[in-house]
C-alpha cells in the first residue's frame, strides 16, 4: 500500500480524483480534505459531478484516477478500491431507504447485528431518541410522516458509529419549511456525536444551514471550497458570484490599490491585484465589473443618489426590490418591508459595501 500523504491527517482526503463514464468525464481533478468532526459540503447545479464524488468516497465507484484516503487509509486508487463494507461509513439517501416491514426500532438496529441483542437495543434507543422518535419507535414507515422517515433514516445511518457520515440530497423531498428545520437538527445530532460528514445538495440555505465548510462545484471541479461567509462576500469566480446569493455587477474603473470608482459612486477596499486580463498588476484605469448584493444597497430617503422600482418581491419581514438607475442598469436591494414603495417610484439609496469584490470584464474573458 502507498504510503500515507505528507501533512497533517484529516479523517477524510480526496486528492487530484477523476472519474468519467464511458468516455464522458464528470469528476476532473478533484481535491478536498476534512479534519474529523466537520460537516463538509459538495454543492453545486444539478449534472455538476456532486453525487458521483459521494459515490467514490463510498465506494460504489471506482476513481479512474487520483486517490481518497479515509481515516488514514488508502480506500481508492487506480489499483486500489476497499468495497464499502469495510469503509465505516454511513449513508443517508435521498429517498431514505428504509426498509417498509421494519419498525423505526429495528431499521435503526439493523446495521447493528453483531451486537449482542441487548446492546443493539440501548444504542438504537439512543440514536432515535437523538432525533426526537422515542415515542413512535414501534411504528413502521408507511405511518411516518416524511421527516420522520429522514429522521429514522438519519438515526440508522449514525447507529454503527461510522467513521464518516454521506448525505445525498437528504431534505430534497420535503417542503421548505420542514428542510430548513430539519437540516438544524440534523446538523445538531452530527456534531454531538462527534461524526465527521459529506453532504451532498443543490440548495444554498441547506449548505449555509449546516455545514461548516462548502465546495461550490461546476462542471466536476470544485471552483472554491471555503465558508458560506466567503463564498457570499468573496466569491473566486462569476460563477460562484452568481450561483451562491443574488446580486449584478456594475461596470468599474480601478482608481488605486484600494478604490474602485462606479455609477453609484468610490468603493473603499482591497482591489485584487489581476483585475483584468493582459494586467500584472492593477493599475489606475483598470477596468473591472464590480459585484453588488441585495444588502449592499440601503434605502435612504435623505439621500440625494436615487433609484426607480422596477419590481419587488414580499418576503414578509423585507422586500426585495429591482431599482433602475439613471443609465438603465439594475440593482437589487433589500430593505424592511414597513418601506412599501409603488412600482415606478424613485427611492433613495446608498452604498453600505464591506467587501469590494471585482471580475475582469466579460470582454476580456471569454
């Protein structure tokens, strides 16, 4: 066997992965690592590579290239795949799995048959009163509601004490309320058991909801692995600016190393040093796209900068207006909803930005 990778081991290490089918690739070059008990997440556009990365730490493919190292073993290589069996891993699926002529007791007893009977009794107790169904143990899964199914199937999956938890698009069945309140729960129940988990989901709030450390994926690469703080406010790419919040972007010049001038007026911050293509270094003059979210833009009656609304969406406590400036571009701002304006009003705004972030117009990079 290999030898072990040289630096500090995390329980979980995916190193320069490949995967095709056929002659389609569809994971490139992947690498991520996670240090024991953190909650990790692949998300990304549906056909983005996510599942089969979970698949391949799982075991039920095959890397075609590449190596995942589990808990400082080597589980899969070219020349090495160890089946799943012997991964200590546990799986929660999307359409929960359980098996329908078992009670909520015994599907989370089932992955504990070499226990003496006794014993799996006390651990599935434990696990189904950590998800909040001790009183239904008894019931089988028809009579379950579909939170309790995922609950069941959640309490199951942690039963053995697996090394490593997957979770493939656990909430995608339920409605959006039930996955918001669930998804904390569930990430509750994974950090007091100390486990160390993959999630797998195309939803942001999901990932921002229970994860502690995000891969954005496209096209079987993994643009940017950080937290949802940096993913939101320092995004690497356009495409992680766009898929990760809302926001547009404005066009900008660079006036120095440290402001940008736009429509709206002089941002105060760090400007990367490749702002734009053909540049070593940013200069006076540079020209960039400037990126604005909904809470960059303030509503403010004293103010003299002003903004027609285009649309608003209600979102009960805030209203996510569509503003039209002067020059015909858009922005969007979010602001409390007791400031209900009228379509083709002009509102006072502001800027109000803590992190400049700027792209290379679109010109120069295609």
């Amino acid at each position: 066997m290999n030898d072990r990778p040289h630096f500090v081991e995390p329980l979980l290490a995916l190193m320069d992965v490949h995967h095709a089918y056929g002659k389609l690739p569809v994971v490139r070059g992947l690498s991520f690592n996670l240090p024991r008990g953190i909650i990790g997440c692949l998300l990304g556009p549906s056909g983005c590579g996510k599942t089969t990365v979970l698949r391949c730490i799982a075991g039920f493919e095959a890397v075609r290239d590449g190596e995942i190292w589990l808990n400082g073993q080597l589980v899969s290589s070219r020349a090495v795949l160890v089946p799943p069996e012997r991964r200590r891993i546990g799986m929660v699926f999307q359409d929960y799995a359980l098996f329908p002529h078992l009670t909520v007791a015994r599907n989370v007893a089932f992955g504990l048959h070499a226990l003496p009977e006794s014993e799996q009794t006390r651990r599935a107790g434990e696990c189904i009163e950590a998800v909040g169904l001790s009183g239904i143990a008894g019931k089988y899964p028809h009579e379950l509601s579909g939170g309790q199914q995922q609950r069941t199937a959640v309490a199951r999956a942690l039963a053995p004490r697996p090394d490593l938890l997957l979770l493939d698009e656990p909430f995608s069945n339920l409605d959006v309320n039930l996955r918001e309140r669930l998804g904390q729960e569930v990430r509750d129940v994974i950090k007091r058991f100390g486990i160390t988990a993959v999630l797998v989901t195309h939803d942001q709030n999901e990932a921002f909801a229970i994860a502690d450390e995000i891969g954005i994926m496209h096209r079987g690469e993994i643009q940017q692995w950080d937290s949802a703080y940096n993913l939101y406010h320092r995004p690497a790419n356009r495409f992680i600016a766009d898929f990760v919040g809302q926001g547009v972007l404005l066009p900008g010049s660079v006036m120095s190393s440290r402001q940008v001038s736009i429509e709206l007026g002089v941002l105060n911050g760090e400007i990367p040093a490749m702002c734009s293509v053909g540049c070593d270094a940013c200069e006076r003059g540079c020209n960039v796209d400037v990126l604005l979210r909904p809470d960059d833009v303030v509503h403010d009656d004293s103010s003299d900068l002003k903004a027609a609304v285009l649309q608003k969406a209600f979102r009960g406590a805030e209203i996510l207006y569509t503003l039209q400036l002067d020059s015909g571009r858009r922005v969007l701002a979010l602001v409390p909803s007791h400031h209900n304006h009228a379509i083709g009003e002009k509102i006072g705004i502001r800027l109000d930005v803590d992190h400049v972030v700027t792209f290379p117009p679109v010109e120069l990079t295609v």
